[in-house]
C-alpha cells in the first residue's frame, strides 16, 4: 500500500510544461531519491506533494486523502508532510526554540512546555540542543538546515520532503546535515530527497528516480540504476557528476 | 545641522533687536509673555493626542486595506485600488471640512471636532498605510510563507507570527515618516476649531497682533515634538533590531 500515489501528473508554468504524465508511487517508510538536471522537475514533482505547487492534470493521493485546494484536505495533508527547503526558510525573527514551537503550539495545539520539551527533543536529535536561544543568523548554514530539520520533526509527519537540502551549503557543512538526514532515514519515516549527493544516495535510498524535463526518464535501486542505466540521458548524467 | 539651528537662532536673536520685532508677547520673564506661552504650549495637548490616536486607526485601517491589495482574487485587489486611488486623491484639508460639515448632513451622524480631526486624518492616511504595508509584505520572501504552509499554518496565522513581524521592521522607518507627516497635518484641523497648536497661535495672534514672533515660537513648537517623535522612532527601530542579533 503505497502512501504517496501520484498518477498522470502534469504541471505547467505558464508556456513551460514542468511535470509531463508523471506517475509514482511511493510505500510507506520508503526512502527515495531524485535526481536530475537544473530544470528536469525534480523540484516541482516534491512541491506537487505537499501542494506548495498545484499540479493542473493527474492525480496526487497522500494517505488516502486526493489532493485538492479543500482546506481540511490541505491541513490534512501537509500535517502529515513535513518539508526541508535549499534555502532553510527558518523565521529570522524568532529564536530557534520558538521556531521550533511555533508550529507544534499554533497547529498540533500543545502547551508551552509540552511544545519546548518536545522541540528540546529534536534539537538534541539533530545535535545542537545548545543553540535553542540563538537567532537563525546567528548559525552556521549546517546548523540553520540542521534546525529546519528539526522544525519539520516536530510536527511529527509521517512523510519529510527534502528540496535540495545541501545545495547551498558550504562544502565541509554538507556531511553534518547528511549525517542527520542518514539517522533519520533509520527511523522508518517516509523520505523524498532531491538531491546531487550520490553517495548518499547509493547509501539510504530504496529507490533512485531520475528526471529529465519533465518526465521520470529512469527509476529503480540504487545499485541497478548506477551500475547499468538503461538510458542515454541518465548515463550521461552520472559521469557529468562523477567527473566534476 | 546643529551648526545650522545655533546659526539660526543667533540670527533670531540679532534681529530682535530691531523694531520689526517685539519678543514682549512670547517673551517668558514677563507675567503676560509667560502666560502667552502656556496659553499656546497648551495646544500640544491635542496635537499629541489626535496625531496618535490617527495614526494607530490608520496602520489598522490600512493593513485591513492592504491585505486583500495581496489576494489572488481580482474582486479583493479591485477593492484595495479603489480605496487607495480615491482616499489618496482627496486633499487632507478637503477630507476635514467633508467629514465635519458634510458627514452630518449625509448620514446624520455628528462628530466633536476632535474626532472629526482624527477621522478625516486616519482616513487619508491610511490610504498612504496601506501602500505601505503591501510593499512591505511583499518584500518578505517567498519562502516564508512556504516554511508557514509546511508547518500547516493557517493564513491568519502565517500573517501574525510569521510575516507581519517582519514586515513591520522594515516599514517602521515609513511608519515614523507617516506620524511627522500626521503631526504636521493635524495643524489643518485648525480650520474647524480645535485648540491644537495652530489654533492657539492664531487666536494669540488675533488678540496680540504679534504673528512673526508668535508663528516663529509655533514653527519652535513643532520643530521640537517632531525632533522627539523622529528620536523615538530611531530608538525603536535600535530596538528591535538589537532583538534579533
């Protein structure tokens, strides 16, 4: 039983086809990883899930709930999916404890303490306990995405989206993040990565999804797709990223 | 500047030597001059109070105006430009007269001249407000509201403790703008007859017949209230900033 169904996906900006009839299917607990080219959609295709983007053609079920601008659909579903962005997207204005907080006091209704204990929780989970009192500039960019990761973890989802989590990290901040990333997909919780790291990928992916304008070109285990890729596109892929 | 206003009051001084000038009315040693004083230093009294109270319904009035200048819907951005283009096309000194003689006669309901004051000043400038506020809000990047939206926050909230917060910091020097601006109108509400500080000066002048001294120390008067105001709006501004470093 899959817990993410997408079925015949398209998605347009304007002129610009960003999905074409995109099909996948996720199981719980699953972990997967997209790939592809600037451009290629992998982006749009995780943003469809939790609806910050609105696919225009297909259907995206999440948990048995079809995904449509009904709000208690919406609420539903994006208290289900957590979601970690490039650009971290922490609130500047608050500390890191209370942007931890914000979500599990305004949202999931939990008292002060119990919204402080549980953050604290997450916060010694993703190993920075002792900057619950800074602001976001404060941080290191690791440590910021590190936050924003806990973020998410506090609304407890069953599913965390990640949007090119280290993509705009300095190179020696990129392992501490992926360290976290790595025990969490321990956790059994359901995970979509976008993301260049391969071995990363080769690592914690069940299933490696590659993309290319617009369309799934290549979709399989990790150790299937690398060592023989059956397209073109993805072949050439790998030894762009393996050379650089 | 500081060279500037000794300069100035130097040159004050030095003319007051001549006979175009008699600083007896204003002059604070005398027993008359003293009480000319008070009588028009009295006048701060509503030019402070109805400036605030204008300037707090108008940030209400205009972020109400601006947040639905922000909707994706047509009807609701329809309505913010209305409002703007019309409230901001109507002089202030129009809009006081309108609301205090014409209101009443219109839906039968009369204003005090103090709050027809603070009526007519809200209203034209929470137009200005609401420009405000919507440039401000939408300097706030997108992926704030995207890191709102993957926390489920709901829109009134995503407003209150995500976006507003920050765009409140970066308006703030507008807003101080907004209340010199307030202050400095509220002197048209004279025309009616409020006993803010114009009034006062104007019916010393009628009784004194001494306008260059008595205007000058009017000019001093606000000078000195808006110093104050620009001083504590620089002082929030420090403020909030040191919050968040």
């Amino acid at each position: 039983m899959s817990i993410i169904s997408m079925r015949n996906v398209s998605k347009f900006f304007d002129d610009f086809q960003a999905l074409k009839d995109v099909s996948l299917d996720v199981a719980a607990g699953e972990r997967v990883v997209v790939c592809g080219p600037s451009g290629s959609g992998k982006s749009t295709l995780i943003r469809c899930i939790n609806r910050l983007e609105a696919h225009e053609v297909g259907e995206i079920i999440v948990d048995g709930t079809i995904l449509t601008d009904a709000p208690a659909d919406l609420e539903k579903v994006r208290g289900m999916v957590g979601m970690v962005f490039q650009q971290f997207n922490l609130f500047p204005h608050l500390t890191v404890m209370d942007n931890l907080c914000l979500g599990p006091r305004r949202v999931l209704g939990l008292s002060d303490a119990e919204a402080r204990a549980r953050a604290m929780s997450h916060l010694q989970r993703v190993q920075i306990p002792d900057q619950a009192d800074k602001f976001p500039r404060q941080l290191s960019g690791g440590q910021q995405q590190r936050v924003a990761i806990a973020r998410s973890l506090c609304m407890e989802p069953r599913i965390l989206l990640f949007d090119e989590p280290t993509s705009a990290l300095d190179p020696e901040m990129i392992a501490e993040v992926l360290d976290v990333m790595t025990e969490l997909a321990s956790t059994g919780i359901t995970m979509i990565v976008v993301t260049h790291e391969m071995g990363f990928a080769r690592r914690v992916a069940d299933r490696m999804v590659f993309m290319d304008k617009g369309e799934i070109v290549e979709i399989g285990a990790p150790e299937d797709v690398f060592n023989a890729p059956k397209s073109k596109r993805f072949a050439a892929f790998i030894q762009q990223i393996l050379n650089h | 500047m500081k060279r500037f206003l000794i300069l100035a009051s130097a040159l004050l001084l030095l003319s007051g030597c001549s006979n175009n000038w008699g600083w007896y009315v204003v002059d604070p040693t005398t027993n008359t001059g003293w009480a000319n004083l008070r009588f028009m230093a009295s006048g701060a009294y509503y030019t402070i109070i109805m400036s605030l109270t204008a300037i707090v319904i108008s940030v209400v009035v205009g972020l109400l105006v601006a947040l639905p200048g922000l909707s994706s819907k047509r009807g609701w951005r329809m309505f913010n430009r209305t409002y703007v283009e019309i409230v901001r096309a109507v002089p202030i000194l129009v809009l006081i007269l309108w609301v205090y003689y014409g209101l009443p006669a219109l839906s039968g309901i009369t204003l005090n001249v103090f709050w027809a004051g603070v009526l007519a000043l809200a209203l034209s400038d929470s137009a200005f407000q609401a420009e405000i506020f919507r440039a401000g809000i939408q300097s706030i990047a997108r992926g704030q509201y995207e890191a709102a939206q993957s926390i489920s926050l709901n829109y009134r909230d995503t407003m209150r403790y995500v976006i507003l917060p920050q765009a409140i910091r970066r308006i703030l020097p507008a807003l101080g703008n907004q209340l010199v601006y307030m202050m400095k109108m509220s002197s048209l509400v004279s025309v009616i007859g409020l006993q803010e500080l114009t009034r006062k000066a104007n019916e010393l002048v009628v009784s004194e017949y001494r306008p260059l001294e008595i205007y000058t120390v009017l000019v001093l008067e606000y000078l000195v209230l808006i110093l104050i105001v620009s001083a504590g709006v620089r002082w929030l501004e420090r403020r909030l900033k040191a919050s968040d470093t």
